[in-house]
C-alpha cells in the first residue's frame, strides 16, 4: 500500500549515536550525562559524517520525507548536515544549536552576536547550495530558553524578523526545567512569555513537546499560530509527562509528531505514531470522567495524519505535501505487508524457521480490512515493511 510523506518535526541528528541510551535520567541530567558530550564530540568533520551520513540512511529508511532537525553548534558540521541531507535528496529544515550558557563552556557559543553571525553563515551556506529552500531550508534554532540569555534570544527573534526563517525550539518538557525558566526569567509571565516577548513565536515557530503548558500559554501559542510537535517517545522515555494532544486539537492548536531521537529511544515516525496513541490511553487513564475517557484517546487516522498532513503544515508544506492530491509532489512511501501463504498449517511454513523469510514483522491473513491491515502496520511494522521512500518524485530510499 502506499503511505503519504512522513514527516518528524524534531529530531536531533546530532545524537544519532545515542539512541537508546538513556538510563534513569530526566531532560537536565541526561542532557549532562549524554548528550552535551556527544554534540561537541561531532565538531571533529570526519566524526559528522559518520554520524550523519547514516541518521540521513536510517531516517530515510523509516519513511521520514521530511526532517526538522537539530545539529550542533559547529557550522562547519551543520553545514554538512545540510548537504548530506540535499544529496540523499531528503526533505530538511537544518538548525545549527544556539546557545551561550547552561551547556558546559566547550560546548557554547561566545557571545550573542558571535552565535547569530554563526546562524548567519549556515543560513549563507544553505542558501548557496539550495538557493529556492526546495530541498534544504535553514531554521533559527535556540535550543531552549535555558540555554539561552535574553540578548541571544532577542538576536534570534531579530534575525527571524530580518530572514522570515522557520524556528524550531523546546517548550514545556519538563517540571523541574520550567521552574528553571521561572529562576532565569523572572519578569517573564510564563515559559511561552519568555519566547513571545522575544520575537519568536509565529505561524513558523515549531515548539517541541508542550505537555504542561497553561491554559494562558496555549491561548498565546493558538493567537501566534504555532505549531507543537508532540514527541510521546522521549516523553515516555525521559519521564518527562504525558502531553493533552486531544486539549490542543480541541483548542485549534496544530500538532505534529516528533521522534526527538535520541531524548526519544527510536528515529521512526511510526513508532511515535504508536507512542502517541499509547501515551493519549495513559491521558485516559488519568481521567475520571467517563465521556472524557474515551474522548481524549486518539485514533489510529488521527496519528497518522498528525505524521502526514500535520506534520507538512507544521512545516509550511501544506501546499505541496502531505496528501495525494492532483498538484502535490510526490513525497510518499510503499508499505508491503506479509500475505501468509494458504494451506494447511504444513504446506504454509517455508524456510528454516518457519517464517518464510517475508517482508517484515506483519503478517496478512487475507481476511482483514484495509482498516484493518493498516491497524497491524501501525502497531506491528517496522521498516521492513518500508519497501520504497520517495521524495519530490525522486527515488531516495529502496530496500534491498
Ligand atoms: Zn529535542
């Protein structure tokens, strides 16, 4: 069968490497213990493109058409990331990392100005290798507000003004990081304030995670129409909480998936889609009424479109991706699925182990419903069953 684009509106190649590894740490200390180390450790080129080469093989592999990602603060590394990424011809918003305090000082920009300039080069680099954004765009990146000062967030609020750039950051993770943002901006009213009140909040401001915002944050995030990623992976894997997806859907907030590998354990949009049907269950869990219970579950159409048609929308590609329409461009990918051979029990095993040696994980008895079959690849599929990925009607990845 064929699946539109899919799209993961935050990821983290530079912790590629780390994917899976992250103990019993919560968003500060796994930041400390892990990821810190490994970002600056990708400042060394030849390291990069190791790491690159094969999150851009990988992602591609999984059926990712399109990647907000997020690389380090290096601009030589960023730089290859954005040409990796327009060789292997897959869709992507490449960020260099802002930040000027927080992080340990071998991993920090200098100054506010010294981190715009550098924005600036990426941006120069990016746009002389893909001068109409079509494949590669760049995107203004501070990592989170507490990495930031406030001088480098209004320079990033500035540039974004100057530029029209997309912006990609963190909100609302995790408790003891928005206490945190409470010590770090004191006059601010709120986590959102800090980034509102610095100019980076619009229509093309993607905000990560959003999973204990307020109800007056979420009214300034619709007002400003940005866009959330959900990220139900990392949240589960680094305890950060469980986010409302039905709250911001019902308030009219755009939501789209995110793996934010490697917070999140797995770089595959499908195993967020599963993740976030399973953690909207833990929502209903939580809740006593009994209407509500069942509301605030999601469906598997509704994952699927929040790693589609959402996800293209959080990107500003609704025009041209995201659906099958006459006129869109061709960014899909073919999903094969296992047909259990008929016959008695005997006659219906081949091979050593009995399996056939198929396609992947799911197996297809004939007697399913196309809602069905799908029901089994969202939950059982792997990307094995991700036979063939294109994008912009360019053949990017085939499984052999
Ligand atoms: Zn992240």
């Amino acid at each position: 069968m064929l699946m539109r684009n899919g799209t993961d509106t935050h990821i983290h190649a530079s912790q590629y490497p780390n994917a899976g590894i992250f103990g019993k740490t919560t968003l500060l200390s796994w930041l400390e213990t892990y990821t810190f180390p490994m970002e600056s450790s990708l400042s060394d080129p030849a390291r990069a493109q190791r790491v690159y080469s094969r999150v851009v093989a990988r992602t591609l592999s999984h059926g990712t058409t399109t990647a907000a990602y997020y690389a380090t603060i290096s601009v030589p590394s960023t730089n290859l990331l954005a040409d990796i990424c327009l060789s292997r011809g897959q869709r992507a918003f490449v960020g260099r990392v802002c930040m000027d305090c927080l992080s340990p000082e071998y991993y920090r920009d200098e100054s506010p100005e010294q981190g715009v300039l550098a924005t600036k080069e990426c941006i120069q680099h990016i746009k002389s290798i893909d001068p109409g954004y079509n494949i590669v765009s760049p995107i203004i990146t501070p990592r989170f507000a507490p990495s930031c000062t406030s001088q480098y967030l209004h320079g990033l609020g500035q540039l974004q003004k100057e530029t029209g750039l997309p912006v990609q950051t963190h909100i609302s993770e995790n408790t003891s990081e928005i206490e945190l943002v409470k010590e770090l901006f004191p006059e601010s009213k709120s986590y959102t304030d800090v980034y509102d009140t610095h100019g980076l909040l619009g229509p093309k401001t993607i905000l990560a995670h959003a999973v204990h915002l307020s109800p007056e944050e979420r009214a300034t995030i619709k007002e400003r129409q940005c866009k959330i990623s959900h990220c139900p992976t990392s949240n589960s894997s680094i305890t950060s909480g469980a986010a409302q997806v039905r709250l911001l859907l019902d308030e009219g907030i755009d939501v789209s998936l995110g793996t934010d590998m490697s917070g999140g354990y797995s770089p595959s949009v499908l195993e967020a889609c599963r993740q976030a049907l399973l953690v909207s269950r833990h929502v209903a869990m939580g809740t006593a009424d009994a209407e509500e219970k069942e509301n605030v579950k999601l469906a598997i159409e509704e994952v699927l479109y929040l790693a589609t048609r959402g996800g293209a929308k959080a990107v500003g590609l609704e025009a041209k991706v995201g659906g099958f329409e006459v006129g869109m461009e061709w960014d899909a990918q073919l999903v094969g699925l296992d047909g259990v051979p008929e016959g008695d029990e005997e006659e219906g095993l081949q091979g050593d182990d009995g399996l056939g040696g198929g396609t992947g994980p799911v197996d297809v008895f004939g007697w399913e419903s196309w809602e069905d079959k799908v029901a089994k690849w969202v939950f059982n599929g792997d990307d094995r069953n991700t036979l063939a990925v294109w994008v912009k009607g360019r053949l990017v990845h085939e499984r052999r």
